[in-house]
C-alpha cells in the first residue's frame, strides 16, 4: 500500500521591512536580513502576452457578458464576531492566535 504525504497547510509569519521599495526580512534580533524575492515575475505578470485569450480563457462576446448574473453577497450581522469565534472558526489554539496576531 502506498501513502501519500499530504502537503503542509502552516502559515509562515515572517517580519520584513520595507527599504526603498524592496522588502527585506527582519531577523529575530531585530537586524535587517536578505531581501525577499516575490513568488512571481511583475514583469511577466504585466506584459502583453499575460492578457493575451488562450484556448482556458477566450475573450467573451458582450452578449457573453450580459448573461452573467451578479453575486451578492450576504448580509452580515450586525453584531460584532468575538476573539474565541475568530480562533475556532480558524482552527488555532489560544497560543497560537496570541502569537500570530501578537496578543
């Protein structure tokens, strides 16, 4: 039988400072470390070619458009969410959500 790994769904919280545009991470001692690069190229990302249809994502007709119908979201509550209903809801120990949101 064989078993699959199941990936990682941690967070990783990392303090980073902004110096002249680039972000650079912060280390535990408070100094500044090595610049943090993005996940994606904003170069691609902003380039003709990136809003160019492809066969996943044709250009849609305005009579393609018009026949979307509009999502409205429901209405929330008045009345505010507490901390404790914010933790579970996220599925972390007290421990945990004091020291991600720094409580």
């Amino acid at each position: 039988m064989v078993t699959m790994k199941k990936k990682s769904t941690k967070i990783h919280w990392v303090r980073s400072r902004l110096i002249d545009g680039k972000l650079y991470r912060v280390l535990a001692d408070g100094r500044t470390g090595q610049e943090m690069k993005p996940f994606y190229d904003p170069i691609k990302a902003n380039s003709p070619a990136a809003y160019e249809p492809d066969e996943d994502t044709p250009l849609l007709t305005m009579r393609e458009l018009k026949q979307f119908k509009r999502v409205h979201p429901e209405p929330r509550s008045q009345k505010p969410s507490s901390i404790s209903a914010v933790r579970k809801s996220l599925r972390m120990s007290q421990a945990v959500f004091a020291e991600v949101f720094d409580l």
